[in-house]
C-alpha cells in the first residue's frame, strides 16, 4: 500500500564490530519474547487496513522474505482518526561490561513514501516510561528498501557495567508500518567506523564551547545539527561549524559526505 509522499532523513551510524563479547540477542524468530514489556501510549485505533495491529507492537513474518521465514517485530502509526503514535517496545533488562558497549538492530519502514520514525531510549533502572530519560538514537525515518542495520554507542551514555532496558518507540505521526528485527548488545567492542563508512572521519574537539571541525571527508554535502526531539537547529555544507547559539546540552551531528550518512552525537558546554 502506497500512501502520500513524505520527505525525512534516516539518521544511523557504523561502528566496527570485531574482537566483541555478545551480551544481548533477540531475533523475533520465537515471536514476541515474553520478557519484553509493549505499552500502547497513545491509545489510537488502527486503521482498518492494519487491523492485524491489536497490541502496540506484535511480532509477524517479514513481509518482504521471499521465503516467509523470517520474523520481525511489527508497530503501525496508521489510525483513524488520523494521529501521532507512541507505542513502547522494552527489552528486559541488559547487564552491560565495563566498556565498549553496542546496541545494534535492523529497521524498516514498510512503506517508501511514507516512513516511520522512531526513538531507541535506555533506561538505568526499570521499565516505567518516565525511567526513559536518555536518547540513544533517533531515526527520523527509518529506510524503506530493505531492513537497515542501525548501531549505537551505549557506553558513550556512561551506562558501562549497569543493567539497562531499551526501548523502540514509534513516535511517527500519520505513518504506516514499522520493523524492528535483530536487537543485539555487544562489549569490549573496539569502537570507531566500519569498512564502509568514512573509515578516518573525525568530529572535534568534542566537547566544545564554540567549534567543531570534521575531518577525513573529501566532498561534504549537507551537515546538520539536531536536538534530541530531531529538530534541525543547525545545517551547512562546511566542515567549521559554529555552535555557540547552541544551548549546553547533548545533541546529534548527522553528515552527509562522499555518499555516506553518519549520525554521531556532539557535547556543547
């Protein structure tokens, strides 16, 4: 089903995997596991055409496996009345090591021309929705062509050697289907970029109270600076940004360089 075009950005970012531990898996293939927590937030009705929707998330052959074989974990954000879904998907809680852990999934909107958009927060403490107070990732719209691999720094949050839960929440407004397959937690991962991203780019000094450069690109197209909530408060094609506009806070760099797409996080002081 096609619905009418919307235009976004899917924010992701590679990181190296090799000489890791795997802590944490989780690939749907059993359906829903009965250990995760799913919270309908936004009370809506599905629309008749994803009526199949009967809980927030719900776990389904992957539409797009030749084989039928595959099973992913399924949201829709398509109601009538039309609005803004919040529907929570909460892992159980994951022990973390002492460094170098990463969070990595697989995502898909079902449809092209109107993608989903989602959040992956952590909570330190337990599943109650207001124990969700840090962002990990924001997806703004999650690729449609196949399901994409997503990976996240968990220990850049500074949750190294705690338990954790993470929680996808499709936040899209007026969309249509949403897949999350393959949830996975690594430690003593070597971070830094893979193969095939910008193996030598660097962002610095990060932390920083004025300007950041970024480095190991040859041709940038578009830089972009974003709140937590995904909105754009700074955009260039430079690779000197300005950033004393910016509150002290967190905040997420996405570069668009040499045909590659990176989101990585930046610290204003």
């Amino acid at each position: 089903m096609m619905k009418k075009a919307l235009l976004s950005l899917a924010l992701f970012c590679g990181y190296n995997t090799t000489a890791q531990i795997e802590i944490y898996s989780e690939d749907f293939q059993s359906m829903m596991p009965v250990d995760y927590t799913i919270v309908d937030n936004d009370g809506l009705t599905p629309n008749a055409a994803v009526s199949e929707y009967t809980e927030a998330w719900i776990a389904i052959p992957d539409f797009f496996d030749a084989g039928n074989s595959n099973v992913v974990a399924a949201s829709t954000s398509f109601f009538e009345p039309i609005g803004q879904a919040d529907r929570w998907m909460i892992t159980p809680g994951i022990t973390l090591g002492a460094y170098g852990n990463i969070a990595s999934w697989k995502g898909q909107s079902h449809d092209p021309s109107f993608p989903d958009g989602y959040y992956v927060l952590v909570s330190g403490t337990d599943t109650q929705l207001s124990s969700f107070t840090d962002t990990l990732a924001f997806i703004q719209s999650e690729i449609a062509d196949s399901l994409h691999y997503n990976e996240a720094n968990l220990s850049e949050l500074g949750f190294d050697n705690q338990t954790v839960h993470l929680a996808f929440v499709n936040r899209t407004n007026d969309g249509f289907k949403l897949y999350i397959d393959d949830i996975k937690v690594v430690a003593e991962d070597p971070v830094g970029l893979d193969d095939n991203s910008i193996v030598n780019i660097k962002v610095f000094p990060n932390p920083s109270t004025s300007t950041i450069n970024i480095t190991g690109v040859t041709s940038i197209e578009k830089i972009q600076i974003l709140d937590l909530t995904g909105k754009v408060l700074i955009e260039d094609n430079s690779s000197s940004l300005n950033i004393e506009s910016l509150e002290p806070g967190k905040y997420f760099i996405v570069i668009n360089a040499d045909n590659q797409l990176i989101q990585s996080s930046i610290v204003k002081l």
